[in-house]
C-alpha cells in the first residue's frame, strides 16, 4: 500500500466513513433506563389520552350555551350542584341552568361542554354568577385530543428525551424497544504517550485523547471500550486491534496517522483489512485514515487532541450518528467575525473561536497548544474554494 493516499476532501471523507457503518442489533429496556437511547420501533398510544374529558382550568362546569350573553353587568346566574374532586367519576350531571365546580384535571360531567374560569365567576351561597361567556369546548381537553387509540406516540429513530420518558409513563408504557448501544474500541498509541496519572519525564505526554474520545462517543450515543496504550511496534498494535474490532463495531486508534515512518497504524489496518482514505483536505486533521477490519470500521485519528476533536466533530461524528440510529442535535450560532481568518485554498478549515455579543473571536495558537480547546466555544468552517475569511463577515458558529 502507499504509505500516503491521495487526500480526499471533507464530503467524499463522509460519504466513505458512513459507507462502512452497519445496523447494530436492538434490545428492550425499561423506561427508566431508556434516557437517550433510540426507539427501534415506532410506539403508538394503546387507549385515548388522556382517556376522558377534563378540565384545564380551575372553574365551574356548565353548558355553553348557559353563559350565552354573559357580562359583568348581567352574569348568567346558575345553580351550584356540588364539587368534582380530583381522581374520581363525578357524582351528578350538568343540566339545563346547573354547573358543578370543577378543579384542573378534574373529569367533566355529563351534559357540560365547557368550563367558565373561576376568575371570571362568582360564587354566592348555592349559586355561581358568570360573568363572561364561554364557547362550547373551551377550556376543555377532550379525551382523545392529546393521542388517539393507535396514534403514533413517538416514531422510530427518537432519541428520548426527559419529556419523551414522561409521554411514555402517561401513555402506559414501561419498556421500549431501542437500538443496541454501538461500542466504540479506543487505543491510544505512541512511546511518548504515558497514563495520565503518570509523571512525565522529558518528551512524553499524558493519554489526553483517550478521555476526549470517550467523552466523544458517549455523547454521541455509544458505549467507549479502552484498550490501552501502545507502543510505536505493529506487532504490539495488530493483536489489540483485532481484539477490538472483534468486541466493537466501531475503532478509534489515536496517533499513529502521519507520514512519519514509524507510524504504523495504516500499515496494520491495510495488514488485517483495508484502507480507503489516508488524508483529508481538512485542517487541523488531514492525516486521517479511515479503514475497515472485516465489516468494522476503524478509524485513525490524529495524535494531537486539538486535531483529533475537529475530526471526530467533522467527520466521524457522522458514523456515530449512522451507528447509533440518530444525530446528536448540532447547536449553531450566526456570528460576525472579530478578526480575519487565512486559510489555504483547497482544503477544509475549522477554526476554533469565542463568541460573545455577537462576535466570533478567532482563537488562534501554535500546533500543540491545548489551551485553545477551552478558550473557543465553537468552530468556524471556511469552505475549501475560499481563501480565508475577513473580519466583519457573518458566519456559523458550530459550538461545542
């Protein structure tokens, strides 16, 4: 294999790493373990929601056409039959010239089509003047209007939120069936890299992707696996690799993904599988490699944390979404820039900034600095046909 494959650019990076992603099985949990994972199926209402006629108010219940005409000048006067309470079936109906006070969730009684707010009602003795009209539904929620019998609660591929668990719990369901949690395999290598409890000695560095990457994975859904750090030996790499993409449907390999000759993780994926892109016309990031082993894909990120992230939030991102069933929502600003940004013209860059009132600031430092990583909120794409940006253009900030 060439030890450098033609760059490819950002799109056609995408298109490659969601060619190699496969289903992953699914599995049922419980509702109370269900937070964030994705409906396999789509999950349809088994009786009306919520399940009668109710009030949404504080007030009396009446038929509409009582209040007809109502004013604070001349209130419509109706007889008080007694109190709905909270739980239960009402004890009595709504006839012509009647009303029955009713709290909010209360069941509204047969023959009431309506309920006047007890803010424009008056109670007096074992009568209720109402002083505004009401119309036949209002303030009303009618048995079926939230779901309908076989209505679809929820469709497939919804990545559940707190409020989702809560329509769930109403609608009586305790288990939902979702997709399977894709494992993530993260090997860090390098004989500079130590673990990051460790003391450095001169020339080494603390294994700061592993705990980005993972963090990465989880956020995007899937379940990280570590497997360790490895030395700049592919005897020592192949054997862990295997073990991971047996165990994982997705692998990370930190470092290991430049033109450097001791860097060797292209030559084991080509060894155990195949490569189909090292390099992208991206920055930071362009020695990328994205593989597979069998059907797993195995993805070589760069050795330096600010240049591992910007992949993974550009491209591999993507994977994860193919993998786990659903897109973890992107939070975007529009911005004006503070400052001009350069760039060179055929390549993808992400630039990291601050924003603030409204301003994107370039964060701008030296290779290596990790201090521009929690000095940005966000990233600045300049597209790969311009040549930079200049200050006082308005942009889209993808944030952190």
């Amino acid at each position: 294999m060439s030890l450098f494959l033609d760059v490819v650019p950002v799109a056609k990076a995408v298109e490659v790493v969601l060619s190699t992603a496969r289903p992953v099985d699914t599995e049922e949990v419980r509702l109370e373990d269900a937070l964030h994972r994705v409906l396999a199926d789509d999950v349809r209402a088994g009786h009306d929601l919520p399940g009668f006629d109710r009030s949404v108010v504080d007030g009396y219940a009446v038929k509409a056409s009582d209040t007809t005409g109502a004013s604070e000048a001349i209130p419509a006067m109706l007889s008080l039959q007694g109190r709905i309470e909270m739980g239960r079936a009402p004890p009595g109906k709504v006839d012509a010239g009647t009303c029955w006070y009713i709290p909010t969730g209360g069941v509204l009684p047969a023959g009431a089509d309506a309920v006047a707010m007890i803010e424009y009602s008056e109670a007096v003795g074992d009568e209720v003047l109402v002083q505004k009209p009401v119309a036949p539904g209002e303030n009303v929620l009618s048995h079926d209007e939230d779901f309908a019998t076989g209505a679809v609660v929820l469709k497939a591929g919804r990545r559940l939120t707190p409020q989702d668990l809560g329509v769930l719990a109403s609608a009586g369901v305790a288990a939902v069936r979702v997709l399977g949690l894709p494992r993530v395999g993260i090997i860090s290598t390098g004989n500079e890299v130590v673990p990051v409890e460790a003391d450095l000695a001169p020339g080494q560095v603390r294994d700061a992707n592993v705990y980005l990457c993972a963090g990465f994975v989880r956020e995007h859904g899937c379940e990280p696996v570590r497997y360790g750090i490895i030395r700049d030996d592919p005897a020592l790499l192949r054997p862990v690799l295997e073990e991971a993409v047996r165990e994982c449907d997705c692998v990370l390999i930190s470092g290991g993904s430049s033109k450097d000759m001791r860097d060797m993780t292209a030559r084991v994926i080509a060894d155990l599988g195949e490569v189909l892109v090292h390099g992208i016309a991206i920055s930071p990031g362009k020695p990328t490699i994205i593989g597979t082993v069998g059907e797993t894909p195995v993805i070589g990120l760069p050795g330096h944390p600010g240049s591992a992230y910007v992949v993974l939030a550009a491209v591999v991102g993507h994977l994860f979404a193919a993998l786990s069933g659903a897109p973890v929502p992107v939070r975007r600003v529009r911005a004006r820039l503070a400052a001009n940004i350069p760039s060179a013209k055929g390549r993808e860059d992400y630039v990291r900034v601050s924003v603030e009132g409204g301003q994107a600031t370039p964060v701008f430092g030296k290779s290596g600095l990790l201090n521009t990583l929690v000095k940005s909120d966000g990233l600045v794409v300049v597209p790969a046909g311009r040549e930079g940006l200049e200050e006082g253009d308005e942009v889209e900030v993808v944030l952190w």
